[in-house]
C-alpha cells in the first residue's frame, strides 16, 4: 500500500467567539483538505445550556452556520472535508440547521453527526450504580455535594469522526470531544490508523493540541511579540499530518503571524498538566517530542510517543453555583488603603454584615502612582464581589447600596459602573467515568448509526521519565532582572486550576531555569497562590518547565472572583517577577 502525503488540516476557530472571518480566510487563501473549528470549553457549555432554556432548539454554536454560509459551496468544489464540535449540546439540531442552509443554497453536503457524549440524564443511574464522579480536583464525591449538574458530556475520542469521514461524509457535527480529536479524526481517516498505533495517534493528538486554539499557534498572544515583524491578524495554524504521525506546523502564505519554535511550543504547553496527556485514544507523551525549524513559517514536530488510553473517559460537569454582583469603587490620591477600609466597613454596615452572603472577595487593585502626572494615574480600585443562592441579596440591594456612599462616604467616591443586577454563575465539576458506560454513536449521512466501540486494553498507561539534560547552567555573577528576559510564557486555566508553561531557547538556559525555579521559589513569585499545591513538571525536549497551580481559579472560570478568571495573563505576570539570572545567559539574549 503506498504511503498517502500528509493530510492538510486547518483550523479556522479557537473557541465560540472567535473571527467569523477565519472560516473564509483559511478556506481561499490556499490548499487544504480538512476544515476544523474548536467552539467549546467547559465555559461554553453552560453558555449552551443557558441557551437551550431560551430555545429547545438551540444549543450549538450559531456562527458555525454563518461560516458555513459562506464556504460550504467553495468546500464541496474542492473536496475539503468539514470538522466542527459546534453540535454542543445539540448536534442532531445543528444537522438539521446545516440542511436547511444547504437546500437554501443550492447545495448538497452529506452531514453525518456524533452521539453519546451528553450523560446528564443518566447521573442518578451511575451514582446508584457506585460510580462516583468524584472531583478530579478536590476529590469530592459528587454526591457528597448536595448539587444537581445541568451539563454533564464525557469527552469522546477521534474515531467516530474517523468512521463518519470514511462513509463520505462532507461535514462531521461533534458534540463534546476532545479538542485534538478534531485533528487526530481526520488524519486516522486519511492515513488508515488503527487503534493500536498509538505513536501515529500521539503525533496527531499534538499536532491537534497546537492548532486547536487557531491563531495562538502562529503568533498570537506570543511572550516575545517583538519577533513578529508582521502585525497583520495571524494566519489560522495548519497542520500538515504525515502518515507516522509528526507533523509539520505552518500557516497560508501572505498572512499575518509567526510560525516558529517559540509560538508552537507556548501552544503546546497551553492548558495542559503533567507531560502524559491521556485521552479517550491514546496517552501522548508531550515530553519526547522535537520541535525544530524547518522552513521559514514551517515547523516540524517529530518523535511523540503514545501509549494505550486509561479505561476511564473525562467528564465535564456543571452546576448552577447561585447568583453574583460585583461594584468596583474608584479610590484616589492619598490614603488609598484607609478609605478602602472605610469603604468596606460602611457598606457591609449597610447590608448587616458580611455573614448576609454566601461569599464574599474583596480586592485592591492598585493602579495608582504617587504624585502623578494625570488624574488616571492616581487612582486604584476596590473590587466588591458578593455571591448567595438568593438573587434577591447580591442584586440591586447590594449594588444601591454602594450608592449610599455617594456623599456620605470617603472623599472622592465614585464607581466604575452604575448599580448592576445579579447574574447567575455556574459552577465546572471535573470526573472520571467507565468508557465502557459511554455510547460513542455516529449517525452517518443516509441515518445508519454506527456504535464505536472502545479501544482494546493491551497494557497499562505508561510514565515516561524524561530525558537528562546534557548541557550545564552557566556560572558566574548574576543580576537582578525580569525572568522574562530570559524566558517566554504561556497560561490559561482547566477548571479551577491555572497552569504557567516556561520555556527557554536552549539547553544552557533550560539548566538554569529547572535548576532554579524550584516549587519554593515559583511560589515566592505568585504569593497568591500561597497555601495551594503546585505541581512541577519538566520538559526537556521542549526546554520547558510547567507548573499547575490548584484551585487557583476556584470553582473554575464561570465561579472565579480572581480578576483575571481564565488566568490568561498570569505567565506574563510571572515573567515580570525579578529573578537573580546569569549574566552569561542574558548576554546571549541580548538583555
């Protein structure tokens, strides 16, 4: 059998929000065969469900079909397959929307969709079945919580979409899998992959993990921006997939963006714990994959390891937590933290304390300078977020009575924002489930509906330990500077935990960097985070080192009171902490 090219995948969306525009962009701009977008995370489910009380219908991702509008007959003249997860928590719904835009359209796609991920019905049959859906987190069972999940979807693996795709499907509509199965589905189908061949899958669940939030692979949110010499808007990331699994990373040309090392190993590090990252098909060893420079804008990823899956598949759940309202009040000039006080004793005064609410997350966020030059620059802010089950108590009671500070409260009293109303807030809860107790179900384009089954057990998960580092830290004096003159960052969240990825440009600087940045001294640089535990894992390969910080977040995105909820600006926070770092290291950097 001859061994077919690699398969041409490109992701045209990073989340439900994303540029309408990218669909189009990637689809014109030159050669590609599969047509991905990524729409969900464990926020937007529970955006969905909100959605779906509105409209029984609903439940998807509504700029899909405006995307579609305006590629899907540009992709049938090409034989450019479709792959989405905008079918949410609907994806039987979305299907019946795509025909209808087809026949408007003139247009005659074969649709098959994905089944089987949404569980929310069948908790009270797990739980009395001794399943406990335990917290992955915290450990909790759930149970033991007292709530009752509005969404529960376990995360389904690569081959439906693989099956759908080999039946001649057009578009494949997924529900809650995983992200890099957009990915991986396309280029199992294409390349013939059977189950077992867990390199080739671990390779494609990489390549996926890259491209999955579209244009953070080719530039964007990049700690070292100044590399990126064209500003335009980032191109969409495409990953060209060979038949062993290693890819090659790149972009159309004349588009914005960078594709380099540096922007495809802060993606890889993006949302991820330890360097075994276990899926519904294979468990990918982040830690033994290369990353190099093969052609301006193409990099190549090789080497990734893949062992067989866990028996169980994730679970995300949410719950709705109760109501919220948050007031900021404007400080400014001096004796900023005497009138903070004084604020928050006269309006918890006039509520009747703070044991009114369930919660409360009081925050100075000091912004202001000493003698500044604009009347901005001398102010700061103190952030009052109240949470309860009752409405009642965190909406316009609250809000109004922070306007009874107006005139009666410290000088120069004025908020953000005038009184606000309660919004609801839910609650993420990560588990573990028997694959076994999960119908993976394709329902292809002619309505035959094909069951998928789970992959054989051949052996157990395995650790990989990484591979030493050669190369020797510097010596010598050192100097007090930012730690991010000598490495880039990338973070985000997973539930209530935030993850820090770090990385350097070579060997040298990655010795330092793991021998120095202990457990201790990382949390020296995020005080915060005092009190929580953070994980520490090592990357050699990737010159990397990635840190899990748990519970930071709280309950997750949907809960967090923190500022920055999605811990999207903590690396760069953490960059610019002051680090006693070689010289020599800095003079090859050029700090």
């Amino acid at each position: 059998m001859t061994e077919r090219r690699p398969v041409r995948i490109a992701n045209c969306s990073g989340f439900y929000g994303d540029r309408v525009a990218a669909a189009r962009e990637v689809v014109e701009g030159g050669p590609i065969d599969v047509l991905t977008g990524d729409y969900l995370a464990e926020l937007t489910m529970l955006i969905l469900w909100k959605a779906r009380q509105k409209d029984p219908d609903g439940g998807y991702a509504k700029t899909f079909l405006t995307q579609m509008e305006q590629v899907l007959g540009t992709c049938l003249d090409r034989g450019i397959r479709i792959v989405s997860n905008a079918g949410g928590l609907n994806p039987a719904g979305l299907t019946v929307k795509l025909h209808e835009l087809a026949e408007r359209l003139g247009l005659a796609p074969r649709i098959a969709y994905i089944r089987g991920d949404d569980i929310v019905g069948r908790i009270g049959e797990l739980l009395a079945a001794g399943h406990d859906l335990a917290n992955l987190d915290t450990g909790q069972p759930l149970r033991m919580a007292g709530v009752e999940p509005v969404t529960a979807n376990a995360y389904l693996g690569a081959f439906g979409i693989a099956e759908a795709l080999a039946a001649g499907a057009d578009i494949v509509v997924c529900p809650r899998v995983t992200d890099a199965s957009l990915t991986v589905g396309p280029a199992a189908w294409w390349h013939g992959w059977t189950r077992t061949d867990y390199d080739a899958l671990a390779g494609a669940v990489v390549a996926g993990h890259v491209i999955e939030c579209g244009p953070q692979a080719t530039g964007g949110n990049h700690s070292w921006f100044h590399e990126i010499t064209d500003r335009r808007y980032p191109g969409s990331p495409i990953a060209e997939v060979a038949a062993d699994g290693s890819s090659v990373i790149t972009k159309h040309s004349d588009t914005g963006g960078l594709v380099s090392p540096d922007t495809v190993i802060g993606q890889l590090l993006y949302e991820i714990s330890g360097p075994d990252y276990a899926g519904p098909d294979v468990v990918a060893h982040f830690d033994t994959a290369r990353v190099l420079q093969e052609a301006p804008q193409r990099v190549s990823i090789t080497g990734v390891q893949g062992s067989p899956p866990p028996d169980t598949l994730k679970v995300a759940l949410n719950y709705l937590g109760g109501y919220r309202n948050t007031m900021t009040l404007v400080l400014t000039g001096l004796d900023i933290e005497e009138k903070a006080a004084w604020a928050q004793e006269q309006l918890f005064g006039i509520l009747g304390g703070r044991e009114q609410f369930a919660e409360t997350d009081v925050r100075l966020i000091r912004s202001d300078h000493l003698d500044a030059s604009t009347n901005e620059q001398a102010t700061a802010h103190l952030r009052i977020t109240v949470k309860d089950p009752d409405a009642a108590k965190v909406g316009r009671r609250f809000s109004d009575a922070t306007m009874e500070l107006y005139l009666g409260g410290y000088p120069g009293f004025h908020t953000t924002t005038p009184p606000t109303p309660p919004s609801s807030y839910g609650v993420y809860w990560p588990a573990l489930v028997p694959a076994t107790l999960v119908a993976h179900e394709v329902v292809l384009p002619g309505g035959q509906i094909r069951r998928i089954d789970q992959p054989p057990k051949t052996e157990e998960v395995v650790t990989r330990t990484p591979p030493p580092v050669a190369a020797v830290a510097p010596g010598g004096p050192t100097r007090r500077v930012p730690l991010g003159r000598v490495c880039a960052a990338r973070s985000g969240d997973k539930g209530g935990n935030a993850n820090v990825g770090l990385w350097v440009t070579d060997a040298r600087a990655y010795s330092w960097l793991r021998d120095h940045l202990t457990v201790d001294r990382f949390l020296e640089l995020l005080p915060e985070a005092a009190g929580l535990t953070v994980n520490r894992y090592e990357l050699p390969n990737l010159n990397a080192l990635n840190f899990v910080v748990v519970g930071l977040l709280g309950a997750g995105v949907a809960a967090s009171t923190r500022p920055d909820p999605q811990a999207k600006g903590l690396g760069e926070y953490i960059r610019s902490r002051h680090v006693d770092v070689p010289e020599a290291l800095l003079r090859a950097g050029g700090a």
